[in-house]
C-alpha cells in the first residue's frame, strides 16, 4: 500500500496545534500538510482536564492567539470557554478539516537519503499502523502525559474506603456534595479546586508539603471591557496582550532581581485578602518569587473560600492513608471522604512517540535545545513549546512563525534539510527549564538541556525571542542546510 506523502505534518490539535495549522496556511499557502490528533476531539488540554473550576491560570490576552482576538468579558477563562475559542478558531479557517482524530504517532523515522520522516500511526482501534511521511514534523504534544498524572506512592492507600481522584482523569458527573474534600497539592490545580469544590462540599482542606506564592487578580479587564464597544476590537485585543506582556515581563524582572522586596509585596496583598488573624506560614514559601510558577487566583476566590470557613490549608507532610482519612507526620488525622491528588504532571518528550534519525534511537535528554524550537542533531524537526513564567501561547506563536519562515527560506535556497549543529566551542549546559516545581525536577533526565548563550540558550523573555524569531536571521552558522543526493548523483559516486 503506498504511503500517504505530505509536505508538513502537525502533531497534536490543542492550543498549539491550531495556532501552528492557521500560520502554515497563512505563511506556506501552498504546502500540504495534516494534524494528528491521537484523541477524539481537539481542545488539548482544554478538553482532557474536566475539574470543577478548571481554567486557565494566564490571562487570555496573552493565552490567545495573536491572530485572533478573546472577546470574551472573562481575561481569565474557565476550561470550556478556551475549548469553544479553540474549536471557533479551527472551524473559522477550515482547520477542521484538517485534523485526523484518534491518529496517535507511535514512531517517527527521519531518513537522510530522502529527506522525510516515516511516521507509524496508531489509527483507531486498527491491528496495523497506517504509515504517513513528510518533510517537515511540528511536534505540538505539549510535555506530559495525557494518560495518567503523577500520583506518589502514598502508604495505606489501599486501606482508604473514600474516593481518591487526580484531576487529570476526572470522572465525569462526579457528585461530592455534603462531602469532605482533601486536596493534596499547593500548584495552580489545587488552588483553583478548592475554591470551585468548597460551595457544594461540607469542606474542602488544601494538604500542601510547601505553601506557594498565590496573586488575586480580577477575573475581568474593566478598561477592555469599556473600550471594546467604543473600538474596534482588534485594537483593544492588541492593546490588552501589550500591556499584560509588558507587565508579565516587568514582574518576572523584578522578582529576579528584587526577590525579597516582591516577597514581601505578595505576602502583603496576601494578608489583606486573608485577614489579620490567618497563619501566613501557609503562604509564605521558602524559596524566591519565580523559583517555582506563581499561582493566579481570580477575584481572590480561594481567600475567599478561606475567609468564609469552607475551606482551610494545612501544611504537613503525610504519614499514611486511613480507612476514614489521612494521617500527618505531625500526628493530626484529616478526615475525608473524597481525596483529590493534584500532584502534578508526568513529563514527557514529543508525547511519548519514539524518534529516530537514520535508524539510531533519539534520545531528547542527550540533545539541546535550539532557539526553544528544535533540538541538536534532530533534522527538519520542531518541537512547541510554551513559556513557564508567562502565557503558553506567547512563545508558540512565535515558534510557528518562525518554522513558516525556515520552510520558505529552505524553498528559497533549493535546500531540503536543516540540522542544528554545535560548530562553536564548548557550550555549557543547563536545565532546559529553569524552575524547581517538583514535577519539573522529577523529569530532568527526561528534558533536552539549553546552553549558556544564543542560539542554544532558553530565554523565558518574549521580547527577546520576538527579536530573533520573528526578525533575526535564519542562517546563524548553527543551522546547517543540505539536500540528499539524487540517485543519479549516487550512482556516479559509486562508480
């Protein structure tokens, strides 16, 4: 049976996937190409989680696309909302027809003598893998693994007659009114379940090892919401992702550089949402400000939910489950009849697809990356990634564009590989993601490493990355283009 050929093919239909579909038909009109879906719907993210309040934890100003305006009056918007702008982007540029549901890439095997990637497909229920090939793969699969969370070993689970929950595989009409609720977990997840779960649960208890540095911002952008029936709503949305992004990148700065004076600001504005009398030891990390992501909570909901008594936060560590509860190193019992492990995430390379380049295993941990796009040694290759101190979408939007403009600069050349190569000296390596959030620390040995200067260092600074992949120069010197020989040209060699 043939195989399927098409010029560009993109791996996975969420946030990214969509937006890397609209710039390759707006930049490359004539390349063929196809999105990959392994599940049955698109939406990525927005469709796997399914926890009660789930939303996002960037405004979407800066989470949506820089193509396409958010009207929404919400700036921070619940999952379903951001899954509807992701579907009405897809539909409103014939991306929809494009995507191949339930196509999970199992492989991929790039080939030098003819310069395309061989991809295995897991189609459906199917015995047999479909084969696809391409020259161009866009790896949008995110970082983790869509099948289960990370849950830890916790002892005496077994023992526990309640129900124990990650949100990653939320049950679908799961009821716990009138039930007591713990939620293990001090990240982004837990701090918007407890608030979400508190009304409807007898109480919620946030069961944190380590507080985490938590903001109120409004859920709503007053001066959007009044300029937009006054302006052209183009205009509003770029006026509202330029002042977020610079306030984004102005906040990360000065946590960095003034780490105990912004300390001290969010723990203020902290305690006046919690009120005189709270324990601020529940909020008050030990590390800096941007040593790990900081928690969004909109309106103040989760100081809310504390305030009124539905809810609280303990910070211990865990001894052991119970029949009825859990039981503390400090030797407190928590009773519940519900326990949600929002324990994080399980990282994963390229979604958990296997790579190889001329038949030799690819093994991300061993490469680095280039421009936070692709990675050393990998040809004609990109893998999107987002920001982890601002909105995702800000650096995949850019990293898009920026393979548009590579494919038509290899167009321009009469080229048909890239490869990037380390032709400097000694580059020195570090973490390719900066942060110590534990699930980011669990999957070192999983991640690329990023070096200490351009064009292998990881910036995490949307201006500069706007400077070198939107304006800089395609051709570095690190960037190595070549063609394969024709079979003319081999047989003369071998003559």
């Amino acid at each position: 049976m043939p195989v399927e050929h098409l010029d560009v093919l993109i791996i996975g239909a969420g946030l990214s996937g969509i937006g890397a579909a609209y710039h390759l038909m707006k930049h490359c009109p004539g390349k063929t190409f196809a999105v990959l879906e392994g599940r049955a719907a698109l939406g990525g993210t927005w469709d796997l989680f399914r926890y009660p309040g789930i939303r996002s934890d960037s405004d979407m100003f800066t989470l949506g696309y820089n193509f396409k305006p958010w009207n929404d009056p919400k700036a921070i918007a619940d999952g379903p909302s951001i899954r509807r702008y992701i579907e009405e982007t897809a539909r409103e540029n014939g991306i929809d027809r494009k995507i191949r549901y339930q196509h999970k890439v199992l492989k991929a095997d790039w080939c030098s003598d003819s310069a395309t990637w061989t991809l295995e497909v897991q189609r459906g229920d199917e015995a047999e893998p479909l084969k696809l090939s391409c020259h161009h793969l866009l790896m949008c699969t995110g970082y983790y693994r869509y099948e289960a969370g990370y849950t830890p070993e916790f002892p005496g689970r077994e023992q526990f007659q309640g129900e124990v929950i990650h949100p990653q595989l939320w049950p679908a009409d799961f009821d716990y009114t009138g039930k007591k609720v713990v939620v293990i977990g001090s990240g982004a997840t837990a701090v918007t379940l407890v608030p979400s779960m508190a009304d409807k649960a007898e109480h919620v208890t946030m069961l944190q090892r380590s507080p985490t540095y938590v903001i109120n911002l409004p859920q709503k952008d007053l001066i959007s919401n009044v300029l937009r029936p006054l302006l052209p709503k183009t205009w509003v949305y770029r006026f509202a992702r330029a002042r977020n992004v610079t306030l984004q990148m102005i906040f990360f700065m000065l946590s960095k550089g003034f780490p105990a004076q912004v300390r001290k600001v969010i723990l203020g504005l902290a305690r006046r949402q919690l009120g005189k009398d709270f324990d601020m030891r529940h909020f008050s990390p030990s590390y800096k400000p941007w040593d790990e992501r900081v928690c969004v909570v909109p309106d103040g909901d989760l100081f809310k939910a504390l305030r009124k008594g539905k809810a609280s936060v303990v910070t211990d560590h865990i001894d052991s489950f119970s029949e009825t509860g859990i039981r503390l190193k400090s030797g407190q019992t928590l009773a519940a009849d519900v326990v949600v492990t929002a324990t994080g995430l399980d990282l994963v390379m390229f979604g958990g697809m296997q790579i190889a380049v001329d038949g030799q295993p690819f093994d991300a941990a061993q490469s680095m990356g280039y421009r936070g796009i692709m990675l050393r040694d990998l040809p004609n290759a990109a893998v999107v990634l987002g920001y982890t101190n601002a909105s995702w979408t800000l650096k995949a939007d850019l990293s898009s564009e920026y393979f548009c403009r590579l494919i038509n600069h290899m167009d321009a050349i009469g080229m048909r590989q890239y490869t990037p190569r380390n032709t400097a000296d000694a580059v020195k390596e570090a973490p390719f993601l900066n942060l110590n959030s534990g699930y980011i620390q669990r999957a070192a040995d999983k991640m690329p490493k990023q070096g200490d200067r351009a064009p292998w260092k990881l910036y995490q600074n949307y201006a500069l990355d706007l400077a070198l992949l939107r304006y800089g120069k395609v051709e570095d010197g690190y960037l190595v283009f070549s063609s394969p020989k024709s079979s003319a040209e081999r047989g003369a060699a071998l003559a």
